[in-house]
C-alpha cells in the first residue's frame, strides 16, 4: 500500500477523496482485490457502470420529489401568519409582541405602553 501526504485547499475536495478511500476500503474488503487487480471482462465493468448509473439515476429523481415535496410545503406555509419561510429547508416561528397599554394612574390621561415576546 502506498501513503501519501495530501494539502487540501478546499474541504468539500477533502471529503470527496476521503469517501474514495474509504470506498476502495470497502471495495477491498469484499473482494479481497484492488480495481487495478481485478482482470474481470470489459463487458462486466461495462454492467457494473450502467447498474451504478441506473441507481444515481433512482437517486436523483427521489431527490427531485424530496425537492417539489418541499417547495410545495414552502408554499403552504407562506399562509400562515406566525411563520417566516426561510428557504425550502427552514422555516421559523415569528415570534409576538403583545402590547399592553396602560394608563399612569387613576383619572389621568397619560398612558405608557409595554412591549412583550411571547
């Protein structure tokens, strides 16, 4: 096995090439060879590629619903008085100012007015 020193500038690159890692980790684990050992026919590696497609394919249309599922909510939610939409993903109760006025004292009329979060 060969090690490597790598500097990562982006995080997100950092990630990726970890779950490469750990993939290969799994990949060896299973089958007991490297990609680079495996002598399996063109055609096999060609099928393995559609199934790995197909199943992204699967993936991003569940996603897609997840997505229009959300958005519609969003929508719903634009209705309600108390509730301020963030964005598809987030969505935060207002909170209430309860205004009490009140007057000074008995038979005056100046008032002085109170601002309460409920």
């Amino acid at each position: 096995m060969t090690k490597q020193e790598i500097e990562f500038r982006d995080p997100v690159v950092q990630s990726v090439v970890n779950k490469f890692v750990d993939r290969s980790d799994v990949g060896f684990a299973k089958y007991g060879k490297t990609m680079r050992d495996d002598q399996s026919d063109v055609f096999v590696w060609l099928n393995h590629l559609q199934e790995e497609l197909m199943d992204a394919t699967l993936y991003l249309q569940r996603l897609k619903e997840e997505i229009t599922t959300l958005s519609q909510e969003k929508e719903r939610l634009k209705s309600v008085k108390d509730i301020d939409v963030i964005d598809a993903f987030e969505v935060k109760v207002k909170k209430k100012k309860t205004r009490l006025k009140e007057r000074l004292g008995p038979g005056c009329n100046s008032f002085y007015t109170i601002e309460i979060d409920d």
